[in-house]
C-alpha cells in the first residue's frame, strides 16, 4: 500500500506489498524488497538497494551523496539487507569510486541518529545503538554490537562479536571476540556475554580468552604471539578466525 501523499518516482522497482507511508520521496533508481514498511518522511534515493521485511523509520535518509570530496557525482549503490531495521533519522550514504558501494547486511540494527558513511561494509546481525557516526570505508563483520555515541574513524575494521562500550573512540582495529572501551580505546576482555548467549560453547570461549591472554599479556609482539598460539592452542575455528584478523589487520589492533 502506497499513501497518495508520497513521491514515488515511476522507474522506481517496488515489490506489490510493500508499505509506504506519507510524504515519503523515492527516486527512480531504486529497488524495495517485498514486505518492507517506509515511514513517514523518509527519503530513499538513486542507488538505493533495499532488501525484503524491512522497516525503515520516519526521517532516515538511504543512499545519499556521500559527504567525500572526491566524490564526483559517479553511479553507485547503498544495500540495506533483508530483515534490517532503519530508525529514526538515520543517514546512511552510498559509495564511491573506491568500492562503489555502501552494505548493510540482513537482520542488523540502526538505531536512531547513526550516521554510516561511503563504501562502509557491515555484516549481518550487527547493531548500532543511537548516535553511533562511522566514517568511510569503515569495515564490521557479523554479530558486532556498537554502544551509544561510539564514533569510528575511517578505514577501521571491527571483528565479528566484538562488543564496544558506549562512548569509545575508535581509531584502531578491534579484533574479534573481544570487549573494547575507554579512550583511547583499549582492550577490555573478551566479549563472554555475548559469545555464551550465542551458543558457543565453554571450551571455545576458553581457548579465545587464553589466546587474548598470549595477545594481550605475554609480553610479545603481534607476529611472536600468533606463533605462541598456533604451537599450543587448538586451533579451533574462532581461533583460525582472530588469528587472520590479526595478521591482515592493516591499521593495527587496540592495546590492552
């Protein structure tokens, strides 16, 4: 259902039970998935992939110039997954030359005022409490939980499960698994709640809380503590996981 008070353009590519509420603006190269609902005063613009039962809340803005100088005006795409919710006034920015476009994966989280930036890629199930500004090309794998007005800087990446406390700045890569907070952002532990409500079991945990501890606490540099790791711990998928996040890391992980 469409409300009369809304602006649709007509190449606009619309599933047949989508929702859209009033005073809605969709440009014409867009494409909505089936059983998405579009609040009131959105605005989803050209290069606007969205995905199937989607919710997107009044005042958010999908798919918008993105805010770089180099941008020069090129064809590129914003992808919201299937199953996300968008709240209110969220801006999420498509991409540029560099990766030509911005992914926000299925089932995730964006609670209101977030910003995300061009060519920023995000998993699945990741959430984003309010407030929350990434800046560009800001990488977050599935399942990682942003607190409150966390600000991240550009080309960051943070690993799967990571939880970052509420009100950090981040400058360095977070690594997977982990707690990361204060500022300068530092290593907090390793995210126990989080891993246990998803099911990993005791055993896993252990291994990823011993490895932090080689990472963390031994005293050796990065290179020498992947190798302490690889001789004497199990290597277990999520260790297999943190180990690669490490050695690709391009910015560097958070101290402890």
């Amino acid at each position: 259902m469409i409300s009369n008070l809304t602006d649709v353009h007509p190449d606009a590519k619309i599933a047949k039970n989508v929702k859209i509420d009033s005073f809605v603006s969709i440009s014409g190269n867009v494409e909505i998935g089936a059983g998405t609902w579009i609040g009131p005063n959105v605005s989803i613009m050209d290069g606007a992939r969205i995905g199937a039962n989607c919710r997107i809340f009044p005042g958010a803005v999908v798919s918008a110039d993105p805010q770089d100088m180099k941008y020069k005006g090129e064809e590129t795409l914003a992808h919201i997954g299937d199953g996300t919710t968008i709240r209110e006034c969220v801006t999420v920015n498509k991409g540029t030359a560099a990766k030509g476009e911005t992914v926000i994966g299925k089932s995730c989280l964006i609670m209101a005022y977030c910003h995300v930036a061009h060519d920023c890629i995000l998993g699945n199930h990741v959430i984003l409490v309010n407030n929350v500004g990434l800046a560009g090309e800001v990488e977050i794998d599935d399942y990682a939980y942003l607190g409150g007005m966390v600000g991240v800087h550009q080309f960051v990446r943070i690993g799967t499960h990571a939880f970052i406390q509420g009100g950090a700045m981040v400058g360095m890569d977070i690594p997977p698994f982990v707690t990361a907070g204060r500022n300068p952002t530092k290593y907090a532990g390793i995210n126990t709640i989080g891993l246990r409500r998803r099911g990993f079991p005791s055993e896993n945990i252990r291994l990823v809380q011993e490895a932090y501890r080689i990472i963390y606490s031994s005293g050796l540099n990065n290179s020498l503590a992947i190798e302490k790791i690889n001789d004497e711990l199990k290597l277990i998928p999520e260790i297999k996981t943190l180990i690669e996040f490490v050695e690709s890391s391009k910015r560097g992980i958070i101290g402890s």
